[in-house]
C-alpha cells in the first residue's frame, strides 16, 4: 500500500471566481473588488498552467482535464472534494455542501478513468446530499493509506456517519477530532490544517482544543512513523497545512505547497520538512485568495492501476 501517488488528476479552470455558495464556512475566501472580477479568470488560468509546466519539469505524471465553459463552475479548479480513487481499485464520488459544486461532478471525467485504469468500483455516496449530510472527499479526510488511517475533523462538510461508512466499507480506521479556529469557529476541511507524507506530519495542534484528542492524535501520529511538524494559526491561514506528497516517474517525493504557504513557514520547519521530502512551492495566489482552497484541493490522487 503506497502512500504518495504517481499520478495526479488537475482541472483547468473555464468559470473560476468567487462562490457565494462555498463562502458561508470557508473563511479562507476573499470577495475580490468589481474592478478585480474581469482580471481573475485569466489570472487562475495563468496560474493552473504554470502550476502543471513546474509539475512537467519536475517529470511528476498529471492528467489535465479542462473543465466545461456550461454551466459555469467557480470551484471546478478543486476536483478532490467531489472525487477520490483508492488503490484497491475504487472511485468513491462524494456528497457535496454546496448545491452549485455538485455540478462538478463529471461521468466523462470518471468514464475516462475507467477505460485507462483498472476499477473494479465506482461507488456514488451523493444520496446523502438529500439529508444535508456530506463528506468532501480529501478535503475532509486526510487518508494514511499505508497504515489505512483516515484522520477528520468534524464540521459542516464532514459528517461523522458518513465518514465512518465510508471507512469502514474500506476498512481504515477512523480517527475523528474536533478543530477550531481562534474565533472558535469549526474549521471546515481537515486539510486545511493537517498534512500526512509519507515519513512527515504537518499539523495545526493549537486548533484542536480537547487536550485528549491532540495528545491520542500525536501519539497515533508518531506511533505510525510520523515526525510531526507543528504549524501555527497564522501558518495556516498562509495555506500551510495544504500540502500534498506526490512521487515522479523516477521515484522522488516532491511536497507541493503554495508560494504563501512555503513563505510562511520558519527556516527549522523547512529544513527538517527536506529532511523527508522536496519542497516544491508553486504561486497560485489568485485561485488561493479567492477560491479559499490551495494547492492540495487542485490535485485529485490517482491510486488505480494502469491498464
């Protein structure tokens, strides 16, 4: 079982703005000035398409699908909430908060995956939208697949029952906790504030007020082979926690992680994250700043084999 995918699924953006619809508990998302609004759509777009030139160079194996122009979809730049694929040859489709992401949700795009991988499932948990309970794929679940782990924090968008089918059914154990920003608010997507590699851990502890679930969370952490890297509130509103280990064809563990994010961390952080990993930071602060998502919410892993 392989923790670090080879093989990362993006979408190039055709609609990308601000959505009204996401902004209700996603405090990491700006209302950009109506003399901005022309300017963001090409400005994500020049940002995806550096995005995949570093990811080429670096020879890290992506699929770039471009995402339909009709109906316009704002978030569509963040495929890993609506989808994931597991290596045992599973594509899970997942229920959505908001009523106009779930207009992301793409049969080409899965028909696709289909015909060049091996599925042996593809299992559609959206009926769950009609009981306003949901569970945004690798946006609320921080999945240790090697030590079949899923780690979420409770919230609006990551529902406790449906987790827990979820896991179950796939046979991880789940791990679930409370995390709260400094306004106590609960935080909305477990990657936000956490991030698991493969030898690694970065992690908001301060978030996590109950003194039982930080300590079982790191001990469960460390116990597992995790050096845990701690990162401040402040950290994590520079998109900190909101990384992602990927492998290249050669092999090598690269950490994708926004230009603010790598910004914001201290020079000990950085050193003992290269201790584990390549860092690779990539500027994306449009579709940061506006969409309230970074660089981790752009990638879908690919776990299924190759036909």
């Amino acid at each position: 079982m392989k923790q670090t995918a080879s093989t990362i699924l993006m979408i190039r953006p055709a609609s990308f703005g601000y959505n009204a619809e996401t902004a209700a508990n996603n405090v990491f998302q700006n209302l950009p000035g109506a003399e901005k609004l022309p300017l963001i759509k090409e400005k994500a777009i020049a940002e995806f398409d550096r995005f995949i030139e570093t990811l080429n160079k670096k020879n890290i194996e992506v699929l770039v699908i471009q995402d339909t122009p009709s109906p316009p979809k704002p978030d569509a730049v963040f495929p890993n909430n609506w989808f994931c694929t597991l290596s045992d040859g599973t594509i899970a489709v997942f229920p959505m908060y908001a009523p106009n992401r779930r207009i992301e949700k793409n049969n080409d795009l899965l028909q696709m995956l289909i015909e060049k991988y091996e599925v042996r499932d593809v299992e559609d948990w959206s009926e769950y939208e009609a009981e306003s309970l949901f569970l945004e794929g690798t946006g609320s679940m921080i999945i240790d697949h090697e030590n079949k782990i899923i780690y979420a924090c409770i919230s609006p968008r990551t529902n406790r029952s449906v987790l827990e089918k979820f896991a179950t059914a796939h046979g991880f154990r789940p791990f679930l906790f409370h995390s709260r920003d400094e306004q106590g608010t609960d935080v909305y997507h477990t990657n936000v504030i956490m991030h698991v590699g493969e030898t690694y851990a970065v992690i908001c502890l301060e978030s996590i007020p109950a003194g039982t679930e930080r300590i079982a969370l790191s001990q469960l952490l460390i116990s597992t082979g995790h050096e845990i890297i701690p990162i401040s509130f402040e950290q994590v509103r520079a998109f900190a926690g909101n990384m992602l280990q990927v492998k290249n064809k050669k092999g090598k563990a690269f950490t994708l992680l926004s230009r603010t994010a790598y910004m914001s961390l201290t020079k000990e952080q950085k050193t003992i994250l290269q201790h584990h990993t390549t860092l690779l930071p990539v500027d994306i602060q449009t579709i940061e700043t506006i969409g309230g998502g970074s660089v981790r919410c752009m990638m879908a892993e690919i776990f299924l084999e190759k036909k």
